[in-house]
C-alpha cells in the first residue's frame, strides 16, 4: 500500500434500486487488471486519472439503494461529485418494454441493473483498442503489462499490486517495441498512439450528443463502430451503444431469443424495437445467466506478436 492521504467520503442514496458490482462490472479487464480489484469485504476499488488529477476509490453497497464512496488523491473530489453516474444513478429505463419472454423476465428479476458512466473517454478507449481482433485473454494480458509498465503508483491505501491506468500523455511516449512486448501489433499500437495525440478533443464528447460523440470517435483512423460502442458503453453509460462487429454477440444473440444464430445485419435488424436500449438488452441476457453461447465454430485464435 502507498502512504496515506487525506480521504474524501460521499454516499449516493439512488432513487431506484441498484448493485454497484453489476453497474462496475464492465469496467474491469480481467481478473488481473491492475485498475480494478474486489476485495474479500465485498469492497470495490478501482484507480482513475480524472481532469483534476489521479485518485483511487473504494466503494461499498450500504443498501439496495446507497452506495459508500471513500477516495483518495488529487481526483478525489472531481470523483466523488461524478459518483451517482458512475453507479448508474442517473441511468433510465422507464420506457424499456422489451416484449421477448426472456427480456421479459430477465428485466423483472434484475430490476437493479444500472449502467454507470466513468466520463472518462481515453480509459475505456485504449482496453477497447487493445481488445481489436484478438482473443480477451491476450487483450486482459497486454493491457495488465503495459499498465504494470507505464501506469503510476495508486494513490492512498490501495490493495497490493494495483496501479493508475497510465494518461495520455505517457501513451504517446510508449515506444513501438514497448507495445511488441506486450504482445500488441502495430495496427493497434499505433491507433492507440493516434488517440492519445488527440485525447483532449477525444475527452469533450462526453458533453456531445451520441451521434456526435461517436462520429468523432470514429474520425481517428482504427477506430471503427465496435471500438466505439464499447468505449460509449463504459465511458457515456449508452444503454443503446451495441457492440457490432463483435466476434460472438450476434450470435449469442439469436442463440438466446431465436435459437439459432444471427449476423451482425440480423442482429441489428431483430433489435432494432428496443432501441434506445439495445446494450441494456444484451446486459440483461448476461447478468441474467440467460446468454446462450455459440456451441460450434471457429474459436479466436491467441496471437503471439512478442519478442521471446
């Protein structure tokens, strides 16, 4: 643990039932990931670098409806003000009628599922960027070395081991071969380096409309419609922002409402009614155990793109 701070504590009661976990759970890339830790208190700890500066926090359910905050660093207020979206608070549903019985029931059992907000562009865009193409275990891989490498120590008392996601400007400076090691290939590499050239910019959107924010997104070579509902997911809390072009989800999709498998352009056509709550849909299925995977087909092969 690093030395202390001066802790800052904020509580949200939400107007509606919530679980942080589940609202949280998105945000964390693989059991390893150094920004993100669930202790064995229950307790959620996570590091950001907000505008204001770095901070790492620690939440806690109190209740159904309240959630615990505590803070430390520079960020921390700038955090805690932010808190109620984070958690999903600011999160609405009230004209999701999904009419599939799964959905149906799926919605009824989970009336808690929340879709929190970070408003923080470039953290949920270098994961994303990294997951491009390649299977989740080498993504979670590279992103826990590089930040092992490149991110700075957390602030306060984080548990062991944990680290700052690093900023814009140290992704700039992270060298070609750098990236290699980490097993990341230039494709990627490089439209990482190209979003933290224009972080700035990158970071105003959150204030945009989302056709807006997601053409901007979409404006930095390498970052295509994928990349930009997953960042739009995690960062603006979209509850429509569906993830096409990814390798199972359309077919999830139809395994679990149709039982048989669909493309991206059926996937898109069958959910189009539940707009403007087509990823809130698909939350749903998952948190729900009611996603059905795909039972045949090519498996995502691991790329090594490491010097050994």
């Amino acid at each position: 643990m690093t030395a202390s701070l001066e802790v800052v504590e904020t509580t949200v009661t939400a107007r509606r039932p919530l679980d942080v976990a589940m609202s949280l759970q998105p945000l964390q890339r693989g059991k390893g990931d150094p920004c993100h830790r669930r202790t064995a208190d229950g307790a959620i700890w996570r590091t950001s670098v907000q505008r204001s500066g770095p901070v790492t926090y620690r939440l806690t359910q109190i209740d159904r409806h309240s959630v615990r905050c505590q803070a430390w660093g520079a960020g921390a207020h700038e955090l805690a003000a932010g808190l109620g979206g984070l958690v999903g608070d600011h999160d609405e549903c009230a004209d999701f009628a999904p009419d599939h019985p799964i959905l149906v029931e799926a919605h009824r059992r989970f009336p808690h599922l929340r879709l929190g907000r970070t408003d923080r562009v470039l953290e949920a865009l270098v994961p994303a960027i990294l997951e491009q193409r390649v299977h989740g275990i080498a993504a979670f891989a590279s992103w826990r070395h590089l930040v092992w490498k490149f991110g700075a120590p957390a602030p306060g008392p984080a548990p062991d081991g944990m680290r700052l996601p690093p900023t814009a400007d140290v992704w700039r400076r992270v060298p070609s071969w750098e990236f290699h090691r980490a097993n990341v290939d230039p494709g990627r590499s490089r439209t990482i380096v190209r979003c933290a050239q224009v972080a700035d910019r990158l970071e105003k959107i959150v204030d945009l409309p989302r056709e807006e924010a997601n053409r901007r997104l979409m404006s930095i070579p390498g970052v295509g419609i994928w990349t930009a509902a997953e960042v739009s997911q995690r960062a603006l809390g979209d509850p429509d922002a569906l993830s096409v072009g990814d390798y199972h989800l359309a077919a999830m999709v139809g395994w679990s409402l149709l039982g048989k498998p669909l493309d991206d352009a059926g996937m898109v056509e069958y959910l189009a009614p539940l707009q403007p709550h087509r990823q809130r849909a698909v939350r749903l299925l998952e948190v729900s155990g009611q996603a059905v995977k795909p039972k045949f087909g090519p498996r995502t092969t691991l790329v090594d793109h490491s010097w050994h």
